[in-house]
C-alpha cells in the first residue's frame, strides 16, 4: 500500500466528541448521536470526517474522537456542536477498503511497516482522520474511507 503524499489546508470541522479510555474505544454511541442529529437537521449529502487526537504518542491512556462534517459558512448548524481544526501540513493519504474489522489491519500495515520503512515520522501535534462519503457503509465489503496520517520529516 503506497500512500498519496499530500499538502491539506487547514479545515474546520464540526460535530460532536468524545474522550475514551484506549482500553474502552467504542465510538458507536457518538456516530449514532452524531448521524442522528446531522439527519434531524438536514446535514446530510456531505462528507464525514472520523478525527483522532492522543493524549500522547503513542496512545497509552485516552483517545479524543470527532465525528464531523466540514463546516460551511451561512449553513446552521445544531448549538451543540462544536467546531474542531483540523491543521494543515503534510499527510499520507491510504485507502481502506472493507468493513471496519478489517480497519485494525490497515493501520497496523500503515505505522508497522509503511512508516518505518518511509522518510516521514508520525507528526504527534496534529491529529489523524478518516474522510468518508456521505452514503458510507460501516460494514459493507465495498466500502471505502481516506486515512490521513499526519508526517514530518
């Protein structure tokens, strides 16, 4: 799997989070919030965006996970939602194709031996993310999500 390597601008994103326990990683709760919400106030036919921020590199204790759409001005969005940066920089973009039980093998693949093996390390200050199209299937064989993986070199 050979990423592409690309420059993003800073986006804002918006939606809702939450902080787990590495040990207790369930995001099902807040997509099903999230979704819910985004249909109720008629948000839907956009992208999605699944961010992750650790509390240190590599995770050891919480993950803080974003569901999210790209904010968009003049568009009301639910007061309970909060916008979220996604900074710019440098990221490798991989495609995961497959159901999310499928996803831990993609990431494994990714950090144990495509980063090694590059000339970029992991770039802790900035948070990783998934985008998904907006008619995404969490558990369709065919489905596909962009992985960014922050770099530096």
């Amino acid at each position: 799997m050979i990423p592409d390597i690309i420059e993003l601008p800073e986006l804002a994103i918006i939606g809702r989070h939450l902080v787990l326990s590495i040990d207790d990683y369930s995001v099902f709760p807040l997509w099903k919030q999230f979704r819910t919400e985004q249909a109720a106030n008629n948000l839907m036919g956009v992208h999605l965006y699944a961010i992750q921020q650790y509390a240190e590199w590599p995770p050891k204790t919480t993950i803080t996970h974003w569901a999210g759409i790209e904010r968009k001005d003049g568009v009301d969005y639910p007061s309970e939602w909060l916008i979220h940066p996604l900074s710019s920089g440098k990221y490798g973009r991989f495609i995961h194709r497959g159901t999310q039980a499928e996803f831990p093998k993609t990431m494994a693949m990714i950090f144990t031996e495509w980063l090694p093996s590059s000339p970029y390390h992991y770039d802790s200050s900035r948070a990783q993310f998934q985008i998904m199209s907006a008619d995404y299937v969490m558990n369709d064989p065919e489905s596909e999500e962009f992985v960014f993986i922050p770099i530096a070199q």
